[in-house]
C-alpha cells in the first residue's frame, strides 16, 4: 500500500556528497548479505565456489530485492535513513514496484558508466540523477526529529 509522506515543505533536493554517503553505508549492508549467500552457495556446492550464471542472477535480485523492499515500504534504505534521505514520487508518495525497477536499472547503468548518472545531480537544477529522472522520482533530505516536540520520546 502506497502511501504519502507529509512533511512535504520542509524537504530539500539532496546532493550528490550525501547520496554517496548513503551508498557507502548501504555497500556495507549489501556485501554482508552477498557474504551470506556466499557462504550458502559454497556448502551447497560442497565446498566450492559457486561461479554460475544463475548465483549472480541470484546476487542481482538479491540486491535489487534489498532497495525495493526499503523504497517501497518507506522510502529509505538503512544508509539513506542515516542520513535523512528519502525516495519519493514528484509528488510526495511513496514509490511503486515499477519505479523501483526503473531506479536500480537505471543506477546499474549509471555506475557502468563510471557514475556519470550520479555526477549528473550537479548539473541538473533539480539534483536528479539519472535514476530519478527514468523513474519520476526524486530523492530529498528529511529534517531532522525535534526530539524535544510533545508525543516524542
């Protein structure tokens, strides 16, 4: 079930410097679970490397997997939690399975083209990057939690 984040007025476009910070955390995240399956395919071939097409078509869903289950349910890996980012429609919803699809293929491409779908956020007026551009989306900074507003603990 979609649904609509409302602190729509108080976001601003995010930057490339933060979106690569977001990354690195998430890499981290990705490489324990690539490790996990890893580690499953190895006892499952009886000790060997598993070296096949389908264990990498396994380790792409896998990953593909990982940032739609987050995007989809609230907009925010755990990396972009860390750093206040968040993936929404144009129009402040959250994102479809479609545009998730959309978003990581278009990431795949960016990296395979040295990043230059990421550096395209500064040059782009609206700090898009080629993911949020393919999938009308767009990632924003969230402020910060007023830990002191009453109903907060």
């Amino acid at each position: 079930m979609r649904r609509r984040f409302t602190d729509l007025d108080n976001t601003w476009p995010a930057g490339l410097a933060r979106r690569l910070a977001a990354m690195v955390y998430d890499l981290f995240l990705l490489v324990a679970i690539w490790m996990l399956m890893g580690f499953v395919a190895v006892a499952l071939n009886r000790g060997e490397a598993n070296e096949t097409p389908l264990f990498h078509s396994l380790l792409f869903v896998a990953t593909f997997a990982f940032f739609a289950f987050f995007w989809m349910r609230a907009g925010m890996t755990l990396g972009m939690q860390a750093w206040r980012l968040r993936v929404q429609t144009t129009d402040g919803m959250s994102i479809t399975l479609v545009q998730s699809l959309l978003r990581f293929l278009a990431a795949c491409a960016s990296l395979a083209a040295l990043g230059l779908g990421y550096w395209w956020i500064l040059f782009d007026a609206e700090k898009r990057s080629w993911s949020d551009i393919v999938s009308n989306t767009r990632v924003v900074v969230v402020p910060k939690q007023d830990k002191n507003k009453p109903g907060k603990k």
